[in-house]
C-alpha cells in the first residue's frame, strides 16, 4: 500500500513543499520545491495574495520534478501566535477493558474540561501522561484492564483568525488542507531520536524571522515558545552598522559570520545610496555585530527555557535546527548560554 503526500513548510524567508511517497513505513522524497516567501512576516501571513503566489510557486515546482498532480496537502503553522494549556480528563472504563474508543473518551474529557479562549482554535491534543487506576506514567493504556483512566494532555491552540489567514492562502494556490502542524512540532519530530525522546530534549528551530522553542519530555511537547528574532535580523543589522546594501549584508554574514575567531581583515562594502564610492571595514565589527544579535536571541530563549520549569527533564539536553545553525561555532555559543 503506498500513499503519495504533500507537505508545505510554510516559513518567513522561505516556503518549502516536498511530495514524498510513503510505502510500509518508509519514506521516498519524490519532488521538492522553494520558494522566496513573499506577503509572511514573523511567521504570519501579512499579504494573502502574495503568499498565495510563493506556496503556489513552491508546490508547482515539487510536482514538476515529482511527475504528481496531488492537490492536498500538511501545511506548519507558526508557533508565532500559538499557545498552549495543559488539562486532565477521567473516564470510568464499563467494561473493564481499554478500548482505543475508550483512550478516545478521555482524550475528549480532557479537551472539554479545558479553558480554551473564544478566540483560539485547537490545533494538537498531545497527551504526555496515562494513569490507569492509580498506576502512573503507563506509555501505552490499550488493551490494559483497568476501572478507571486518567490522562493529561498539552493543548497546542492558535488564533483563529491566523489559522483562517493561512488556510485562505493555501486554498488560494489551489491546494486543500489535509492537516495542519505546529512548525516547532514538525521540527522536533524531524530531528529527536528515540533516546532523545526518552530522555527528554529541548528543540530550538532558528529560522531567517523567528526562533521557536519546543520542549518534548515525557512522550510530548509539553512546552512551546516563540521569539521573532532570525538570522534576517543579523543581516538588517549589518546592512545599517555598515551602511552597506541588505543584499551585500546578507553575503558578508554568509562569508565572514563566525562566532569564535575573528580578524583584523578590512573588506571593501559599497555604500547605501552611493555607487561611487566604497568603504573598508574590520572584519572584527562584522564579528561582534553578529555576535551581540545570536548572543541576544540566545538568550532570551534560555529564559524561555527557565521559565517552562522543565528545564531539569531535558536529559539529552538541546538540538539546534534552522537556518541560522549554518554560522561557525554556534554550538559553542549556545553551550556557553
């Protein structure tokens, strides 16, 4: 039995689709597509037309290469204006035996006793903690005998008006939605192995406009955070510390962005608004300029981290993804946060 899908990435500097064809379990990459992202800023869609444009754009590319004509697809949405709530639910099991209709009864009991705002639309219902009779943290509750089961579940929940942007601009690029994902989710489950999971991990996405946080203990997310600061944000910097093009400063900080050694090497940059003329500059400016806005976001989301209480769970410790892990030596600076 295979199955082709089509998963949409949608980010703020650019917007990935992959079709790939699922057979028992594995996975074979058939076409992929990029494209620039055009109409999304810090995760969220500010233009639906334009973005409309770039997923199409993306999507028309994948299935060229795939030979495919699929026209549904998982899209991620950002972690930029979802929140999340833990609840508890109980149910009394009649027969004695957990049935999946059961662990579904809970599963709901969780999602009605919870607090969910008007104006938030239910994204996952993660469950990260069975208690069946009073035995607790049971990995799997199907089939057990039992009277009674508990569950705790993190409910990962986004504005409603921002999941109807999204879906409006999907719909536009003449794609339907088959399922939606949170962005910081998809990236966890891409990238934790198996000891990772049982050890517990944080995840930290670091994309061009945002950096999400994502703590997986337990079988679950159980934590997700967001911060609106991404490797485009070096490159505005450079562009006005060095009064240089953004196009010159996105290619300094390919070149030169290094967190640990630096130089007394001067480059020419060509100035903002003058063709003439041109002007030397330290490579130790580009340095500490790059060092000051990592070190900045670094931070902030190891506050993000203390402030989830979860912090002495996370055994495997972090994983960094994203685009801006491609800068030397941010391993290095991320240990040292």
């Amino acid at each position: 039995m295979s199955e082709t899908i089509l998963a949409i990435d949608i980010g703020s500097t650019k917007i990935c689709a992959i079709i790939a064809e699922i057979e028992n379990g594995k996975v074979n990459i058939q076409g992929h597509g990029v494209a620039k992202s055009q109409g999304i800023k810090k995760g969220a869609i500010t233009n639906i037309e334009l973005s409309s444009k770039s997923i199409k754009k993306a999507v028309a590319d994948a299935k060229r290469i795939a030979g495919s004509n699929i026209s549904t697809a998982t899209v991620s949405i950002s972690n930029a204006y979802a929140k999340s709530l833990n609840s508890t639910g109980i149910v009394n099991i009649p027969h004695k035996d957990i049935s999946i209709k059961e662990i579904n009864r809970v599963m709901q009991t969780a999602l009605y006793n919870a607090n969910v705002p008007n104006e938030y639309e239910i994204i996952h219902v993660l469950p990260y903690n069975f208690r069946v009779d009073d035995q607790d943290f049971i990995e799997d509750p199907f089939g057990m005998n039992a009277s009674r089961m508990e569950v705790d579940v993190n409910i990962i929940m986004t504005q409603k008006s921002n999941l109807s942007n999204l879906k409006k601009a999907v719909r536009s690029a003449g794609i339907e939605i088959d399922g939606i994902v949170l962005s910081g989710y998809a990236s966890a489950i891409a990238t934790m192995d198996e000891d990772e999971k049982e050890l517990g991990v944080a995840v930290i996405d670091l994309g061009g406009q945002t950096s999400n946080l994502v703590v997986h203990t337990g079988n679950s997310i159980r934590y997700n955070d967001f911060l609106g600061v991404g490797s485009n944000h070096i490159t505005n910097d450079l562009s006005m510390a060095l009064h240089t093009p953004l196009q010159i400063a996105e290619n300094v900080k390919i070149r030169h962005g290094n967190l640990i050694e630096t130089s007394n090497e001067i480059i020419e940059l060509p100035i903002i608004g003058d063709e003439e003329n041109r002007n030397g500059v330290s490579v130790e400016v580009v340095h500490s300029v790059i060092f000051s806005r990592v070190e900045e976001a670094l931070t902030i989301l190891a506050k993000s981290l203390e402030k989830s209480a979860l912090k002495e769970q996370i055994g495997a410790g972090l994983i960094l993804t994203g685009g801006m892990t491609k800068l030397k030596g941010i391993r290095e600076l991320a240990q040292s946060i």
